[in-house]
C-alpha cells in the first residue's frame, strides 16, 4: 500500500521494523546479539541495547519466546523474515530494523524509554512513514509511542487487518475485514491522531477509516452488530448452497495450512484453474470451489481457503467463521506445508492451533509437504523414506512432482464413499450400464463371453449399489457415512 500524503506521486511507505525478544538470556549466533541491528539507508549499524535485563520472567509467564507470541522454536532471524514479509505483502518498503531484547515488557512502552529514544532516532533520519511492531501493543502502549514517535505506529495485528483489507475484493470479504477492524479498533480510539489522519492513505488506513466512528463508541458498537447481522445472511446462504450441493452427495476436501505455503499454486495445479496464487501472504482471503476427478473417477470439490500465520488475531479467526465453514464441513483436510522452510514444526503446530479453534482437528488430514523442488536430493531422500508410515506426501505444486501420488491419497482417505472391488456381468445391449462403468470405475479386467461383458472392477459404493443386479457375488456392502 502506498502512501500519497504530501506528495502529488505514489509512493510505497517506508517503516521502521521493530522486533521484540522477550527472552531470559542471549542468543548466541543469532541476530541482536550483541545489541541492536538496523539498516538505515543501505547501512547496517550496531547499537546497544537499550533496557536490556537478565530476569526469567516474560510475559504472561510464558518462556523465550520471540514477538510474545507463544511461538517457540523461532530464531530472531526467521521472525523477523517473517514480519518483512508481512511488510511487503502491505505495499511497503523497510527502512530500518531494529530489536529490543527485554526479560518482560515495559508495560508503558513495550521496549523502555531508550528504546523508544532510538526508534525516535532512527525514524527521523530514514524519513520513515510509520513505524511497525513485532508484538501486539496494549491501548496505553499504542498512546504512549504515538506520543513519543514522529510518525504512525501499528502493531502486528495492526498490520495483518490492513494486509486482508488490502486483499478483500469480494462483498464477504470486505465485510469480514471491517467487522475484525472495528473489534479491534474499539478499545483503542483515544489518541489515535495520527492512524486516523489519513483516509486510506497508507498501511493501517485501510477499510473503515476515518468515517467519525472514532468519535462514538456506540456507533461502532451498532455498525458491528450489523456486520454480524450481515455475515449470518452470507452464513444463511452458505448453507442453502451446500444444502443444494448436498443433494447430490460430492465430498469436499479442504486446503489449509500456513500462509505462503503454495496452496493456491497446488489448487491451481489440481484443477486447472488460474486463482491468484502470489508470493505475497494472505494473497487468498475468499474461498474457491473447483470440482476434480480422482483417479478412482469419483468426483470430489475441492476448497482453498485463507492461510494461516502465528498469532493469527482472534477477531481474524472469529469474523472469516463464515468463510471457514468451508473446513468445518471438508471430509478431509489436506494440509499444505512449505517443506522448504526452516521451521516448519512451528508452522504446522499454528495451524493446527487454528484448526482446533475451529472444531476440525479431528478430520482426516494428508500432510502434503510442498515446494518439494526446492529441497537438496539427499533432503528428499530422507522425507521420502518416513512416508510409509506417515502418511505424509511430498509434492511441487511448481513442477507436477508427486501429483499422482497425492491424489492416490486422497482417494484412500475419503470414507463417504468408498472404493470397493466387485466383478460384473453385463449383457452388451446395455450400453449406457457399460459407459457408466467406464466413466466411473476402475476396470482392472474386461472379458467376453457371447453377448456378455464380464468386468473386474474397482468404484465407489454408491455406484456399485445401483448395479447390484449386474453383480456376480453379492457381498455385503460397506455403510456410506452421510
């Protein structure tokens, strides 16, 4: 997102990063060690750490943590590549870094009056637009460092709201966003000056805005009981859909995982549509639906949803429930990885979070380890010999790697309809039994005898069952679940 205010030209926003380690003790071999470090102008400096201490105590009483956000296992390095992807995906350009290792959190400022000193510092001489924080601020925080910084100040919630408003394009998704937005604003308007000065002028400015909501709790209190109003309608609707697609029993499967994980390009890949798939985070927020066939020729829809990220905002998770009704109700999950990544435990560890706010950690999951082109041979090797009993498919969505092998897996997991194996005896008159056959079975064997077909078969339950007349032995048949 660009920034137009006191220039005629566009212009990306140039911020200040500020990452918070909220740590017992040092880190050796990772960024900050020694201090702080910034770029500023192509630069990098080291700084001392200002406010540093050497208590156990963090936040909430939670332990090492980066960012206090309960992630563990990341690196100060990794959480900071993170954030400035977050910062790229809202149209903005880093001008500065900084991090402030602390044992707890300065419950007026998050990172101490030396800090906010530096920050202050760093701010003016990079001529940065805002300034952004790894780390949820409280609404005393949020003041203070309005106060004390010569330009706006969001937080990493801040910044991901304006990342989803920025990437709401359909009447749900809008809606979504500015419901999440207002909840979050609410606690938060009194010496707001500077974020609500510019009308969709830059990062955090995005969806509601500067519409004198601010100046009344009670309207905003009313303009959020309408948008819930509004998303049961689209829930209402929703279900009335998939009523309809009910009707004619065709299981979901559902797409999830973290953020930039490439489940777009996989959906893309698996069904030849062309959906927006980006490097960029949080690139889908509206759900699509495309119908595929699976090797066994059962039809299945399958859904990409939005991804998710560590410290996702509950007001996020709360107000996209419409949209993520869609895994609600998925027969099975696959969940997308980025085998590439260097802290992927983490990453699956915050879906699964996510997945079980949602009631869906129960649902058979494929763990479909993507972007298997960018692993090292030996890498490779080593993945490809736990799958056997993992149940784990390595896959690049980029190349076509491993396609097959995950749509075997889907087959295998679904359990509304299953596959069963029967041999058939069908006159040849009966053509149109014959081509149902071809176009929804797998036929191992075909044989003639006189003006009978006799077919070894591999279909799902239900179309077998239609043609039980056709069947030499009649076994019982599995239950289909509903």
């Amino acid at each position: 997102m660009e920034s137009t205010a006191g220039s005629s030209s566009v212009r990306p926003e140039r911020a200040v990063l500020v990452g918070v380690d909220l740590t017992a003790g040092s880190r050796h071999g990772r960024i900050g060690v020694t201090g702080t470090r910034f770029a500023a102008a192509g630069v990098e400096v080291d700084q001392p750490a200002h406010d540093s201490a050497t208590s156990s105590n963090a936040l909430h009483g939670a332990s090492s943590h980066i960012g206090g956000t309960g992630f563990t296992g990341l690196t100060v390095e990794e959480s900071l590549a993170e954030f400035r992807e977050l910062v790229a995906s809202a149209g903005g350009i880093v001008a500065a870094e900084l991090l402030q290792r602390r044992a707890r959190p300065d419950p007026a400022t998050l990172v101490g009056a030396g800090k906010v000193e530096e920050i202050a510092g760093v701010a003016a001489s990079t001529e940065a637009d805002l300034v952004l924080f790894d780390h949820d601020l409280s609404p005393t925080q949020l003041r203070n460092l309005e106060a004390a910084l010569p330009c706006r100040v969001l937080d990493r919630t801040q910044l991901i709201l304006d990342i989803f408003a920025r990437h709401a394009h359909t009447r749900e998704g809008q809606l979504q966003v500015e419901r999440a937005q207002l909840e979050y604003m609410l606690p938060r308007l009194t010496g707001r000056g500077k974020s609500m000065s510019q009308l969709g002028g830059g990062i955090g400015t995005r969806g509601p805005g500067e519409t004198q909501l601010e100046t009344d709790r009670r309207k905003i209190q009313r303009r959020i009981d309408q948008l819930k109003l509004d998303l049961e309608s689209v829930r209402r609707v929703r279900r009335q859909q998939r009523q309809r697609r009910e009707s004619v029993p065709v299981p979901t499967v559902a797409l999830v995982g973290y953020t930039n994980a490439g489940k777009s390009t996989l959906f893309n890949r698996l069904t030849g549509a062309q959906v927006l798939s980006s490097s960029r985070m949080f690139a889908t927020l509206d759900p699509k639906l495309r119908a595929i066939e699976l090797p066994s020729h059962r039809k299945i829809l399958l859904s990409d949803t939005v991804g998710f990220i560590r410290n996702l905002p509950h007001t996020l998770v709360t107000s996209f429930r419409a949209t993520l009704e869609e895994v609600q109700q998925a027969e099975v999950l696959l969940h997308v990885r980025d085998a590439a990544s260097t802290y992927g435990e983490e990453q699956k560890s915050q879906v699964e979070k996510v997945l079980g706010e949602l009631d869906a950690l129960a649902k058979p999951r494929i763990e479909v380890l993507n972007k298997a082109d960018l692993l090292e041979p030996n890498e490779l090797q080593g993945l490809q010999g736990r799958f056997q009993s993992s149940g784990e498919v390595a896959v690049s969505a980029r190349t076509g790697e491993g396609i097959g092998a995950l749509l075997a897996a889907i087959d295998q997991a679904l359990q509304s309809d299953p596959m069963i194996d029967a041999e058939l005896r069908v006159p040849q008159q009966d053509g149109a039994v014959l081509a149902a056959i071809d176009a929804g079975m797998i036929v191992h064997r075909k044989e003639y005898e006189g003006n009978l077909v006799r077919l070894t078969v591999s279909g799902p339950a239900s179309l077998l069952g239609r043609l039980r007349k056709y069947r030499l032995r009649q076994e019982p048949e599995p239950q289909i679940a509903h």
